[in-house]
C-alpha cells in the first residue's frame, strides 16, 4: 500500500531572544540581541500507510504540535522533506489543505457568533464540496455524532464537548482522506470520548480515512491505534505495534495479596524464596504485593506458597497498565528492545 | 468567487447580531458632525466662502466624511494582529483560501453593514438638523461610489500592511495606533487638505491617504469639477494598484517566518 504521509530528516528549531538587563542592556538589544536556538523536532523520518491510525504519544513539550504543524503546512521545516498526499505541504499550501483535515483541540475553528450551520455552510462554499455530496456525507456525520440539535446554536453557547463534537464534524465537511488530530478529546467526559472514538473508528472503516492522532489519554490510543510513534524531546524513541511496545514493558504482572492478619515482609520473602519476587506493601500492612514475571508455574507457586501457610480475604492478579508502561518508558526516556 | 460572496454575508450576520452596538455609534458620529458644523460656522463668521468651500459645502463635507469612514473604515489590523498573537493564524492557514483576500472580504462586509445600518440613516438624522446639501445629479453619487470603493481598497491594504507588520514586531499596538492618527489627519477627514499650506500639500499629494477621504468627500460636494473629478478617481486607482506590491510583499516574508504560537 501506498504511503500517504512521508517524512524524512525532519527538523524544526525555534529561535528564541532573550533580553538584557537594565537600560544598557536594552540599548545593546537594539543592535545584537542574544538568542537561544531550541530544537523542537530533531531529525525524525517515518512514514504512514493509506488507512493506519497512528498515535503520536510523548512528554509535553516532545514536539509533537510541532510536527503536526509542518505536517499540515503550517509551518516551514528548517530542514528535511515532507510528502503528505502527493505533496509538500507548505509549497502548494491552499491546494493541499483541500486534502487534509485539521482539528486542534485547543483552538476552535468555527466562527465564534455565528450558528454552527452557518459555520458548516460556509466551509462548504470554502471547499467547494457539491450539494450531493454534502447531504449524504454530513447527514451521516452529524448523526453519529449526534450534533442535530446543536446546529441552530452559536458557537460560543456550547460546552466543550458539543463544540469539540461539532469541531470535528467541520474537519470532515469536505471528507477529507487524512485526517489530523492534536488532543482531540482534551478536557472531554468519558461518553463524549467514547462517541468520538467510535466516530473516528467508524469514518476510518467506511471511507478508509488515514488518522494521525496526538493525545495524552492512552486508552484513545489503546482503543483506536495499532501503531505509535513516540517522541521524547523531538526524537523518535519508539515507531512500532501498540502490542509490542506493551509485551516488551509489561514482562511481568503484579499479584496483590489482602491478608486476614498482619503479615511482615521478612515473613513472606521466607515463604517464597524458592521464586524470584518482589514483594511491596500496598495500602496498609494487612496489602502486600508479588511482582512476578508473567510465567504460570511462579504465579501459581507463590499464591499456593502463600495461601497454604496465611489466610486471605481477597486476591488480585493485575496486568501492568499501558500508562504505567508509558510512564516508565518516560521516566527512562528510552525503549528496551526485546 | 462562492466562498467570497459567503464570507461577507456571514460578516454581514455576524454584525447584525450586534447592531444594537451601532445605534450608540450613530449618535457619536452625529455629534461629531455637529460639534465640528459649529465650528466651522463660527470659523466662517460672516464669510461667503473659504478655500473655494462655502459653508454648506463645507457641513456636506464634513457630514459624508464621517458617514463615508463608516464604510471604509475597518478593524482588520487589529484582528490579524490578534489572530497572530493568540495563534489563531494556524487555523487559517489550514484553510484552502489566501488569508488575505478573505481579510478583505471580512471587512467589505462590515463596511456594507455599516453603509446600510449606520451612514444611510445617520445621513437622514444629519441632514434633518444641520443644512447638509445633497446632489440631485445622479453622475456624482456614481462616481461617489466608485470613489468610496476605492477609499475602502487604499485604507484596507494599509490595515492589511499594519497586521502583517506584528509578524515581525509581535506587540504592534503603538503602530496600529499611530497609523489610526496619521490617517485621520493626512487623509483630509478632519480638515480639508486644501486648508493645510501649501508644502504640507505637495507633500501629501505624494501620499495614498488623499484617497482615503479628501477624494470622496470633495466629490461628493462637487468641490472637484470635470476633469479634476476624473484625475481625482486615477490617483486612487492607481495607488490601489501600487499597494499590492508591499503587501504582498510582506506577506510571502512574513509567511516565511510564521511561529505559531501555543498548542
Ligand atoms: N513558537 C515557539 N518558539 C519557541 N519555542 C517553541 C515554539 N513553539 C514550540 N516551542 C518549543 O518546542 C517544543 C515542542 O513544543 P510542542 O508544542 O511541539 O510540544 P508538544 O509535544 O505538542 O507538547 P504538549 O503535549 O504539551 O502539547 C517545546 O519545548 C516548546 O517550548
Ligand atoms: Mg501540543
């Protein structure tokens, strides 16, 4: 399959001035004025297959509004090359902005006073999108996102969910092929993320729609995305299966004990010293926790180790949660290969 | 050619959800208007005529001076500078249509707006209380217009050149601001620039601001005559023609440059 979006040796680096001090300084400023030179996106290169939904994770600050800003043609690289659809973005900008939808999600781009069908009426008109078309595509679309009732309203009379619903619904008016999504379900409750995400999963499936998404929730990216891209202070630390990147973290589990009567760790590292565990103490002393590696024959051990010798009230075996992976990989900055 | 005509109408909505903002506005020009008919009268005395004006030209140059800046005149500087200060650009740049032609056009349609909800019925209001004298002679409300269009042309890429500038300055307030006063004073809206001596007036007849309001406003006074009517119409063109170069100009380097801030 074709690649919709490519990217190679791509570099963004901000200049930033500073001032001196004082009015000596100020008067210096007037003829060579110091700057800084911050490297937003350093040298990354991938590329996206027609139809992938790609999450595209990171720290704040990792670059990745950056990115996705060079990718729409938004701003210019300081060096590298961008094809997205055929195109450099910011060559054949209004060309090329036809092909593409943007929604960002801490900005609005509907017209703040005016009803959000006037909006939609009017970005008709600005994509040329013929009558037809219109009804058949936004009928469906304003369904499912069940924005119908919202459509006589202005902008500015909605709550962050109705708008951002309505947001989206603007990106696809002209249903474009690719769609571009930085936090897209930022400060949303969790049925309105639920109904985006269905939403998105679905416009994927029926039109084929290439997805590239920023967010810091990762069930988004757990529900919706096979593959991450994850950058870490402008670099690509990761680029692979969703799947992988979780079996290579995730090696062990975690079974979490609640005990009848007190018990110490000395107590329980001597019942289980046949295994190799980790033992931590949850909440209380009465809570202690195994960490294991996933095997069947040193979970069951220890729990029968256990069990035979204390009594329990209660006991749990958890996974370890992708946020806690991804916390991990941040807090190392780089990904185990396994 | 759709896309333009949508984006006035929708200005055109966008402010007549306001309007109420502009029944305020009607009575400050007004008063405007009047404070500078008594004026004028008290400058004129016994006078017939000074500079060629008499005094009833002189309150109909006043009056459609005023009335004609609520056409031309346009916030669009300060809307790009804001766009660009709180990084609204990036959504504009991710539409498929140049940023700043539909600029203009957001501005042609709050000027149609104020021409039908404000100048038409402050003129009516004008002309009821001070002796405003309002052509019969349908060749001069035609080349009027065609004047204004143009007065709206000038004045817009001058806004246009004044928002680019915050690409480069960031805080560019100082600027719209002094560019507000120069034109008021050069563009002969204040004072007819036959009133200002003689070297003052070379100079401006070298400036784009004449076209702004001085033209309009002595056409519409019949103070220009025949041929003087049709030279007046080629300055403005032509410095509607020239403008287009600076302001292209600075918007491929200050597209060169863009940073969007935030997100
Ligand atoms: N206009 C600018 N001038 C200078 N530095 C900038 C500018 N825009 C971004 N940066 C810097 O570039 C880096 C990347 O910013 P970016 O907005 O791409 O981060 P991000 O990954 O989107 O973060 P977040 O998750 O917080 O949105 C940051 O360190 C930021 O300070
Ligand atoms: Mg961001």
């Amino acid at each position: 399959m074709e690649n919709i979006i490519e990217v190679q040796n791509l570099k963004k680096a901000f200049k930033s001035y500073s001032s001196r001090q004082g009015l000596k300084g100020a008067f210096r400023d007037l003829f060579t004025r110091n700057y800084t030179i911050k490297t937003a996106v350093d040298d990354i290169s991938f590329s996206i297959k027609r139809g992938e939904m790609v999450g595209y994770i990171g720290e704040n600050g990792a670059g990745k509004s950056t990115s996705i800003k060079m990718l729409t043609g938004i701003l210019t690289p300081t060096d590298g090359k961008i094809v997205v659809n055929g195109m450099n973005p910011h060559k054949e900008r209004e060309k090329f902005v036809k092909t593409i939808g943007v929604v960002f999600g801490q900005r609005s781009q509907l017209w703040w006073d005016i009803a959000v069908q006037e909006s939609f009426r009017l970005l008709k008109k600005i994509y040329n999108v013929p009558d037809e078309q219109y009804e058949e595509h936004m009928k469906d679309v304003i369904d499912t996102l069940d924005i119908g009732p919202l459509l006589d309203k202005p902008v500015r009379k909605l709550s962050l969910g109705q708008r951002m619903r309505c947001e989206l619904a603007a990106a696809l008016i002209h249903n474009p092929p690719l769609l571009f999504l930085d936090e897209p379900t930022i400060g949303l409750d969790v049925l309105v993320k639920l109904k985006i995400r269905e939403f998105l999963k679905r416009i994927n499936e029926k039109y084929g729609t290439t997805i590239l998404l920023t967010t810091h929730d990762l069930s988004d990216i757990e529900a919706l995305c096979e593959r991450v891209v994850m950058l870490d202070e402008g670099k690509i630390i990761y680029d692979g299966p969703l799947k992988e990147l979780r079996e290579n973290w995730a090696e062990g589990k975690q079974i979490q004990f609640q005990f009848s009567e007190k018990a110490t760790l000395e107590e329980l590292q001597n019942l289980t010293k046949d295994h190799l565990v980790v033992w931590e103490q949850g909440e209380s002393d009465l809570i202690w926790v195994a960490s294991v590696d996933s095997d069947e024959t040193v979970i069951s051990g220890v729990i029968g180790k256990v069990t035979a010798v204390k009594k329990i009230a209660d006991l749990k075996i958890l996974e370890i949660s992708t946020e806690e992976i991804i916390r991990n990989i941040y807090v190392e900055g780089a990904v185990r290969h396994g | 050619m759709g896309k333009y005509m949508e984006m006035i109408r929708i200005r055109f909505l966008m402010m007549l959800a306001y309007r109420t903002n502009y029944y305020s506005g009607i009575l400050i020009y007004s008063i405007n208007i009047g404070a500078y008919y008594f004026l004028w009268s008290a400058i004129y005395g016994g006078k017939e005529n000074i500079q060629g004006l008499s005094i009833t030209q002189m309150t109909t140059y006043i009056a459609v001076a005023w009335m004609a800046r609520a056409f031309y005149f346009n916030n669009i500087d300060r809307e790009i500078a804001m766009e660009i200060k709180e990084g609204k650009v990036a959504v504009e740049m991710v539409r498929p249509y140049p940023y700043l032609n539909m600029k203009m056009m957001q501005g042609l349609g709050e000027g149609i707006f104020r021409l039908l909800f404000f100048s038409v019925p402050g003129m009516v209001i004008v002309s009821l209380v001070f002796p405003v004298e309002l052509s019969v002679n349908l060749e001069t409300w035609v080349f009027f217009f065609v004047s204004i269009l143009f007065s709206f042309i000038i004045n817009t890429q001058i806004n246009l050149l004044a928002g680019i500038a915050t690409f480069f300055l960031f805080n560019n307030d100082g600027l719209i601001r002094a560019k507000r006063v120069v034109i008021d004073l050069f563009s002969g809206l204040i004072l007819p620039l036959s009133f200002y001596p003689m070297w003052a007036q070379n100079i401006m007849s070298y400036l784009p601001f004449q076209g702004i309001s001085y033209i309009p406003s002595m056409i519409f006074t019949e103070g220009f005559k025949g041929s003087q009517v049709f030279e007046a119409l080629i300055n403005q063109a032509v410095w509607s023609a020239i403008l287009i170069i600076p302001v292209y100009g600075l918007w491929v380097l200050a597209k060169r440059q863009l940073v969007v801030q935030g997100g």
